[in-house]
C-alpha cells in the first residue's frame, strides 16, 4: 500500500470515504435503522394497533392449538407442499398463525395461505380493525414500500454494503478508540456532534457490525451469485444442490399419490415433549400433507442464537418416529446464527429493549454523521462565503431525513387511531399517512427559515408523540389507565413509551439553538453573571481598600 | 442475573474509565498514582471478565456474549453521560 | 458566478474522473477480483479434496461480502490511479487463469 493515498495521507482517504459512503444512502439506511428497530417490538405494536384485540385468558391445550391450525389449513389448503403452524407463546400469544406453501397459485394468484387465527375458536382473528400493524413498519426495513421487492432488496443491498465500508473505514480512522469510549462534551458545538457520533458507534459497534454483515446472509447469494454461478452453474438444481447441503433434512421427499389422513397427534406430541419438558413446542410442521408419505414435525422454541431450531420427525401416517436430521455443516451454522442475532427471537424483555436502544442508536450514529458533515462544511465556509447548492441541499434534506422520518412513524400510529374504522383500504393509508408526512417534512424543510423549521419539526414530534396515549384515550377504551389497571404491559408500555419519547424530545427541543431558554443562552448568561459577580467583588476590594 | 451482569459491568467500566488520567481527573479531582491507574486497570478487566462468566454461564454461549455486549453499550452510556455531567459541573 | 464553496475543495474535471474511476473499480472491479478469487479458491479447495463445492462456495460467498468491502477501500487508500488499475487487472486475470487451469 503506498504511503500517500487518493486523498493525501492513508487517514485521509479513508476519513474521504467514510464520509461520501455514509453520506450517499444516508437516507435508506437512516429508513433501514428506524424501521428495523420497531421490528424489534413488532408483535408488541401489533397488540397496540389492534386494540379490538383481545388477550387470551387462558389457552387451550398444545394438542387442541395444534389440531386447531392444521385443521383450518385442511380445508383451506388442501393441495400443499408444506404446512406449518406456528403455536402462540411469549410474545406472540394472542394469535395461532397458520401458513402453507401451496403447490399451484390460489384463486388469487399467490403460492401460500397465511393467516393469524383466534387461537380458542380457531376462525380469522377479524375483529380487528385492518391495519399494517407493527409487521408491515418491520418489513420495510428490507423491502421497503411502493416498490417491487426484487428491486428493493437491490437497494437494501447496496446501501448494506456502503454501511459495512463506513463502519470498517470508521474504524481504521479512529485514534483513541478506548479514551472515546466515554467522552460526551455537550455545548461544545460541531465538537459536541462528533462525541455524539463516536459514542453512538463505539459503543454499539459489535451490534453494529453484526447487524450490517448479518443483514447481507439473509440474500447471500442473491447479493453475490457469482462465485456460486461461476463453480456450480445457475438453475434450479444448483439452488437445490445448495438448500440441501446447507439444511439437510429440508429437501423435498417425493409424493407417493396415495392419499392419507394424518395421524393423530397426541402420541407423537407427547413424545415431543418429553424429549423437551422445559421447553413449550412452538411449531408444528407438515411436509406433504394429505399424501402417504407425509412428515410430521414438532420444533421447540430455540434457546440459543440459531434459527432452526432442533426438531422431532414423524412418519405422518402411521406415527412412527424417524431419525434426526443430520447436522448442518459449520458455515451453516455460522450464518444461521448470524442471522438469528439480527432477529433476536432469542432475546428476552431486556436484551429487546436494548436491540431496540443500539438500533435507534444506529439511526443516531446516521443522523450526528450528517449533522456534523453540513456543520464542517460551513465552517470551512467560513463567514463570507455563500453556501453551494450541495449543502443547502444536505443542510435542508438533513432535517427531512432525521426528523420528517419518526414524524411519518408517529403519524402511522395516529393514523390507525383516527382514520375510520371501517375504511377501504385502510392498511395502506395508514403507510400512505407516513409517507405523506415524512414529505411534507421535506419541504416545510426547504422552504422555512432552518433553524425556525429544526425547533417547528421537533416541536411537533414531541407533542404528536406525548399526546399519542391521550388520542389513545379519546379513541379506544383501552386507555392508559384501564391497560394499567388490567396489567397489559404490552399496550400501557406503548403508551408509557410514547410520552417518554415525547418528553427527551422536549429536552433536545429546549437545547435547539434559537430557543429561548437554549443551552448557548443559558452559558452566556452564566458567563455574565460571573463576570458581574467579579466585577462587584472586585468593586467591594476598592470600597474596603 | 441480567440486572446483576448489569452491575458488574458497570461497575468494570467505572475502574476503566478511573484509570484513564483524563477521565479520573474529572472524577476525583485528581489524577491517581500509575500504579493506582494500572490496579484500576486491573480490576476493570477483571470485572469484565467476571460478567463475561457470568453472561456465559447464565445464557449459554451465544446469548451469553451477546449480554455482554448489551451491558457494555448499557454501562458505557451510563458512565459517559455521568463524566459529560460531572464536566458541566466542573466548568 | 462562481460559487465560494468551490473555493476549497477543488472540484476540478480531474478531481471528477479520478472519484469516477475509483468508484467503477470499487463496485465493478471489485465485484470481478472477488468473484474470479473465490471461484479459484472454490475450485482449488475442491481439487485439493479439502471441502465439498457446495461448502466452499457457501464459505467463499460469505467471506466474498468482506474481501469485497476490503477490495473498495484499498482502491480508495491507493495514491497513483493506473498502477492501481493495472495491479487490480492483473489480479483479476491471475485468478481468472488459475480458475480455467483447474477447473
């Protein structure tokens, strides 16, 4: 490597770069970070969204749950590859969600059946007002909206890879990684940005890392086929080849054409577990349903960081146990546990919280990176120069992107409270209200004064976001007093975490510059008043003298 | 356990943070001794490790890392937002 | 008018054509070194009876995501453009004739 690079010094170019491939799709990972990290608690803001929902008191018996799916795919999906129920526990213990991967298109033109059910009366949970809920907040952050998803995965993917240079040049740029590690100088100006941005990187960096790289496995060879095409060839065989040798046990068993009803379930469940007493079953699973040679198998929840978790097989006519599938090779495991961190099934209430934190972290990493790259510019700029079309552009959109973004999300959920009820095509307005928003951000951005804009932008996010548990009120009778009062932790959580946001808001509002009672006033004021304090004391002295 | 892992992290970033000069000076005042700026040291790692053990023995393996690092990113906010106060105070 | 915030930054037609150039060897170029390199070392891995193809190329494929990332900042660290071209094309072709030789 020689010794002066593209930008001067090796520092340099990589200090170059880091800027421009953080910059470019700023905007896209700034969406991937905000909507991915509300994914974290996509069943909870479900549960929130729904509030004709109601929770199960107590739930039938593992075998009924089971039978109960199964039964509603037999007669919905009759003709399937696959069945897989999924039953409810933890998180998800409001719904039974039934899904089958069908042979031939369906009347409406989709290859699968996938429905949430009322776990006791097993019909469609449609009580419920239509809604995106918090699943199709969470699904953006990989296929975004208003697009195909073979294209928005494209996009997801190239901004997935700029992230992964703009972590690894951050961290060959960074002197003292350890002393930084807890060095916050707030009122310090464009200083003040960089200890934001260090800190939200540094101390998030594992998650960080992992997070971007991990989100590359999930489209591994559709990001990088090449390798793949360039040893095995295209095609549906070599698709197989590699199914087959990266989960073994998955491939397909052939159909025999006999028709056959399932077995019963209670003794191989009761089998099932034994085998796992501490842990619940959590899927139920069938491979050629209705065909003689059909496979039943029963999975537990995994405990550790791995997506396919251990699963007991049966023959599924005569009930007959077989053997284990072999294990997966060691490079499967790797990117399946990768793939299991970035989802955090595994995660408790706690570990949750803090996904959500380091992702909403992430996002901040984002925004004090744009931040600080339109603060130095115009410092360079200095006092007499007149600002480029690039950074009035950088300048304004900063805002749109940082601020307009949770002002769209915040606008969802009131969305789901105030549009009505029985609404056509509701779902999609609600989403169609975030993105309304979030571009009316952008020209209220572009065309008021910037600073005006910042605390109005800001302003309004935090009033819309403490008032959302009093438009909870107004609109439902699941309340924050009543949801306390019952113990539903999931929708009084929501609430609380509302205002909570609401009222850091105020604080990051109070601190604008152009406030009132900002922090610059707030410092000048004090240097005054020392100085006047010396200047009396200093009077005093002559008056004794 | 998650709280207590919580704790000891805590608490190993504290002895990190005490035994950098900068860092101690705003904290104590003064700069401690190099000898009491490397048993800072020492301990810090020696903490860290313990909730390592701690997280790994509770959780497992993968859970058990992952954890730690939640509890550092917990730990390191909470000590950077104390020194960033204790700075405001000092100025 | 000729903006003040030029002043500094010299965004001169070289300065434009050097960023181009770096930025099609990063994506393009890189993309070419990392497929021709892990499809050598699929292959040699299979010859040598180390690994089955399918695994090198799932590990290949994996560890292609971060050679590829390592590949667009050393075009970036590179000072002199052509050397770095050239040292790029030769590699790639290397890989690309080790490739066909083993195959």
């Amino acid at each position: 490597m020689s010794e002066q690079g593209f930008q001067g010094s090796f520092r340099q170019s990589m200090t170059w770069l880091h800027t421009w491939v953080g910059l470019v799709l700023s905007l896209v990972l700034y969406f991937m970070f905000i909507t991915g990290s509300f994914g974290y608690f996509n069943a909870e803001i479900d549960h929130w969204m729904k509030p004709e929902q109601v929770r199960m008191a107590s739930l039938p018996s593992t075998q009924t749950l089971a039978e109960t799916g199964l039964h509603y795919l037999q007669r919905e999906a009759p003709d399937a590859k696959e069945y897989w129920v999924t039953l409810p526990s933890g998180r998800h213990s409001n719904s039974l969600t039934v899904y089958a991967e069908l042979r031939a298109p369906n009347a409406a033109g989709e290859g699968y059946v996938y429905q949430q059910l009322n776990p006791i009366t097993g019909e469609l949970a449609s009580a419920v007002r239509e809604t995106g809920g918090g699943d199709a907040l969470y699904a953006m952050h990989y296929a975004l909206h208003y697009m195909p998803y073979e294209v928005a995965i494209y996009i997801v993917g190239v901004a997935t890879m700029f992230m992964f240079i703009a972590l690894l040049t951050g961290i060959v740029i960074h002197k003292k990684i350890f002393v930084d590690f807890f060095t916050l100088r707030f009122n310090k100006g464009q200083r003040s940005w960089l200890d934001g941005h260090n800190m939200s990187s540094v101390l998030a960096l594992p998650f960080l890392l992992m997070i971007t790289y991990s989100g590359l496995i999930f489209y591994t060879f559709d990001y990088l086929p090449s390798i793949k095409v360039l040893t095995m060839g295209a095609g549906e065989e070599v698709e197989e080849a590699m199914e087959a040798h990266l989960y073994p046990g998955s491939d397909s068993i052939e159909l025999t054409g006999e028709k056959a009803s399932l077995v019963n379930l209670s003794a191989p469940l009761a089998a099932a577990e034994s085998r796992w007493p501490h842990t619940p079953i959590h899927y139920v699973n069938v491979s050629n349903p209705g065909d003689s040679s059909a496979v039943l198998r029963f999975m537990p929840k995994s405990s550790g960081v791995s997506r396919g978790s251990e699963a007991m097989a049966f023959n599924g006519v005569t009930g007959a146990l077989m053997s284990d599938p072999p294990t997966m090779p060691a490079s499967a495991v790797f990117s399946d546990a990768m793939m299991a961190l970035h989802e955090g099934h595994f995660a408790n209430i706690w570990l949750r919280w803090l996904y959500f934190v380091s992702g909403l972290v992430g996002a901040a990493m984002i925004a004090t990176g744009l931040v600080l790259w339109a603060k130095k510019r115009r410092q360079r700029l200095g006092k007499r120069g007149t600002a480029g079309f690039g950074l009035v552009l950088i300048e304004r959109s900063n805002l749109g992107i940082v601020v307009g973004l949770p002002l769209g999300v915040v606008a969802y959920f009131w969305a789901n409270r105030v549009l009505p009820v029985d609404m056509v095509g509701r779902g999609e307005w609600e989403m169609h209200c975030l993105f309304l928003v979030w571009l009316a951000s952008f020209f209220h951005a572009g065309l008021r004064d910037l600073a005006c804009a910042w605390r109005e932008q800001v302003g309004l996010l935090a009033a819309l976001s403490i008032s959302l548990p009093l438009l909870n009120a107004v609109t439902t009778d699941v309340h924050l007093v009543a949801t306390l009062r019952e113990g539903d932790w999931v929708r009084a959580g929501f609430d609380l975490t509302a205002i909570a946001f609401g009222v850091a808001l105020v604080a990051v509002w109070r601190v604008l510059p152009g406030s009132s009672s900002a922090a610059v006033s707030r410092r000048t004021r004090r240097t005054l008043r020392k100085e006047a304090d010396n200047l009396a004391a200093a009077a005093n002295e002559k008056v004794n003298v | 356990m998650f709280l207590v892992g919580l704790l000891l992290t805590t608490v190993g970033l504290f002895c990190f943070a005490a035994s950098q000069a900068k860092q101690a000076a705003l904290m104590f005042g003064t700069v401690p001794s190099s000898s009491l700026q490397r048993a800072n040291r020492g301990l810090a790692w020696a903490l860290l490790l313990g909730s390592t053990l701690l997280g790994i023995s509770t959780y497992g393996f993968g859970v058990g890392l992952v954890s730690l690092f939640a509890w550092v990113f917990t730990g390191g906010w909470v000590i950077a937002l104390a020194l960033s106060w204790r700075r405001r105070v000092a100025s | 008018m000729v903006s003040h915030a030029r002043q500094k930054s010299d965004i001169s037609a070289s300065y434009r054509w050097q960023v181009l150039a770096r930025v099609l060897l990063a994506s393009l170029g890189g993309f070419a070194l990392t497929s021709m390199a892990g499809a050598f070392l699929v292959v040699a891995f299979e010859q040598s009876g180390m690994m089955a193809e399918t695994q090198a190329v799932h590990i290949m494929t994996l560890v292609g995501f971060i050679a590829w990332c390592l590949v667009a900042m050393w075009v970036f660290a590179h000072g002199h453009l052509l050397k770095l071209t050239l040292t790029m094309f030769a590699s790639t072709l290397a890989f690309t004739g080790l490739y066909f030789l083993l195959r």
